[in-house]
C-alpha cells in the first residue's frame, strides 16, 4: 500500500511553485476522491523550513486516478 | 590526458614564463562537467568519452537534448549535455513531486513524479517526420503496471468523459502488459513488442523512411504504420507523459503529468535515426553506464 500525505487546499496552495528541496518542486495532486495530497518522498526529503509542518500530515492510503491510455 | 609545456626565458632582467596547456577533455564535455558540478574524474572520464563517441558517430548534431543523469543529485541530473545553463529555454529539466535521485539515476515515485524537459515537439522539431526519443531503463515492473518513462500527447475527441472516439497525437514510452509500447506520431503510429524484462535502452523513432521503428538496445524489435504526422505542443517529460485534452481545457498550460515507475539512468530527444545510429548510440550508451557501474 502507497501513502500519500493529505493537504487542505490551503496547504496545496502554499506548496504550488515551491522547492522542497535544492531544484526540486512540490507537486500536490488529487487522488480518486479528489482529496489534495503529496508522496512521502516530498515529505522525508524536505529541507525547507518554510514547511516543516509536513511531517504533521495524516497519512492516507493513496487511490490513484484512472490513467488513460490510448 | 593533459600535456604541459613550460618555456622559460631569460632575457636581461625579465623573466617570461609561457605556459601551453593542452587538454584531452572535449570543451562540450567541459561545459557540462562545469556546469552539473562534477568532479569525480570516472565520471568526467565518462562523460568526455561519451561526446568524443557521439561526434565520432555522427550523432552529436541528432541530438536536441542528451540526459547524462550522473553526479547523484537533482542539481547535477538537471541538466543537459547539449546545452548546460540553467535554463528552461536549454531544456533544463524541472523536477516535480517525489523522486529519488542517486548515483544509479533518477527513480521516480509512481504517484506524482516526472521531470519536465520544456521540449515542446511542436517547436523544436522542423520535420515531423524525422524524430526520436530514448531512455535507459534500469527497472523492470510487473506485467499489469502502465508506467509512462518520457513523452508528450494531445487526446482529441473527447466528448465529456466519453474516450470513445478519442485519437491521440502522442510521442511516448510506455510499459504496459508486459509490452514495451512506442507512439510517435497519430494513433495509428505505434509500434510494440513484448517485453517482460524492460531493462536497457529504448528508442521510439520516426523517420523519413516511412515508418516508426522501436530499438532496444540497439536491436529493430518492431516496426509501425507511420500514421498521419503531428507533433505534441505540450513539452516532453522524463519520467512520464504530459497529457493534454484541447477539448476540455482551452489553456494548452493546462497538461496534466501520467508518471512513470522506472529508473532512468539516460535519455536523448533528437532528429530520427537510422539503424547504424541506433547501433551506434547502444554501444556507446552502455559503455557509458559500465564505466559508471550502473549497466543493466
């Protein structure tokens, strides 16, 4: 099973254009259920003070949406 | 290797030094081993006999971006060989989401990471008909896992959430069915084959012979109707595919990422290639990667 972090949106919205790391960018999406989240990967590896709360974020279970392939 | 001649003179009271250095490094080699910070002199090595290799082949001037990924670092897997500043108008690639970088390359997380190359096709490609695009996979999935390792794609025709008769002008690796699957050009412009394994070098490929070719390590392993051309206008990503619907949004920013799950150790984006490239860039891409001790 892959966690994910859960954000609010206002939590997304502080995140957008933002690095976690040296030349590495945040990347929120929604999942199947439309919830706002972010991988453990950007959480563990943060290095921005700005956002030490991550490590606060409830862990869910990620459901990803349906990938369209034609 | 460096030669070093020192001429010394003295005249009257002046003393004249005049040093000559000649250096073995290639100055498009240099650029990059500046630029990306590398200082492991296997690595530079490395990277040196690769540009002498790629322009002894004649592949050097194919090539719009050539991904090294070496140094271990999002900072130094940034950038690209053909044109090392930090820029997106150098198709410096922007990292996004999770990804874990390392000296064996960039892994991504399979949920939301993918790099983005800012290579639009659209612009970058003069000839539609003449394009190619590689990665070095260093992971192998299971059978039922779609995982995009580079591409771009507009799907048309959508009505609502009906894909019924959706086409697609898509450029794109993808492993799926424990098929390796390339799309260069319409729909109807794709080549497969099976592939349980998906490790080594892989390269979509459309030329002006007529047809789109899929390579793994340097061996034809399909051939493709060459469908009607077209190229992508949403740029290329490493590590996924960015996907855009006209039909839905009007803002063609609005590209949406299907990330990938492979390890890329490598990759290029160029003109088309012939079979002899295709030979050419396996042998020297693999050499690459023993030197550094990542080859699969």
């Amino acid at each position: 099973m892959i966690e994910v972090g859960l954000l609010t949106i206002e939590q997304k919205d502080l995140l957008l254009g933002q690095q976690y790391a040296t030349d590495s960018y945040f990347n929120p999406i929604q999942d199947l259920d439309n919830n706002w989240v972010i991988s453990t990967e950007e959480i563990e590896q943060n290095t921005n003070e700005n956002f030490n709360w991550l490590t606060n974020l409830e862990l869910i279970e990620y459901k990803p949406k349906e990938v369209k392939i034609l | 290797m460096a030669t070093n001649i020192n001429f010394n003179k003295i005249l009257g009271v002046k003393k004249i030094a005049i040093s000559i250095k000649s250096s073995s490094i290639d100055p498009d080699a240099q650029a990059f081993i500046t630029a990306a910070a590398i200082t492991d002199p296997t690595q530079q090595s490395a990277i040196n006999t690769l540009v002498v290799g790629l322009k002894a082949d004649n592949l050097w001037t194919k090539m719009k971006a050539i991904y090294p990924i070496v140094g271990g670092t999002a900072s130094q897997h940034k950038y690209n060989l053909k044109d090392p500043q930090d820029l997106d108008s150098a198709f410096r690639l922007q990292f996004n989401g999770g990804i874990t970088h390392s000296a064996n390359g960039m892994l991504p997380n399979g949920v939301n990471g993918y790099a983005n190359t800012y290579f639009l096709p659209s612009t970058q490609i003069a000839n539609a008909d003449s394009f190619h695009f590689s990665v070095y996979s260093r992971t192998t999935l299971g059978p039922f896992v779609p995982a995009f390792d580079i591409g771009a794609s507009i799907i048309t025709g959508i009505d609502n959430d009906d894909f019924a008769n959706a086409e697609t002008n898509a450029f794109y690796f993808i492993q799926y069915f424990g098929s390796t699957v390339v799309k260069n050009g319409f729909y109807s412009a794709t080549a497969s084959f099976i592939d349980p394994t998906s490790l080594g070098l892989y390269v979509g490929n459309r030329n002006s012979t007529g047809n789109i070719t899929a390579y793994k390590n340097g061996v034809l392993k399909n051939t493709g109707s060459l469908g009607p051309s077209g190229l992508a206008y949403c740029p290329m990503l490493l590590m996924g595919a960015s996907v855009y619907y006209p039909d839905l949004y009007p803002n063609p920013n609005d590209w949406s990422a299907s990330v990938g799950k492979r390890q890329l150790a490598f990759a290029t984006i160029g003109v088309g290639l012939s079979n002899t490239d295709n030979t050419n860039l396996y042998t020297l891409v693999q050499a690459f990667q023993t030197t550094l001790s990542r080859q699969v």
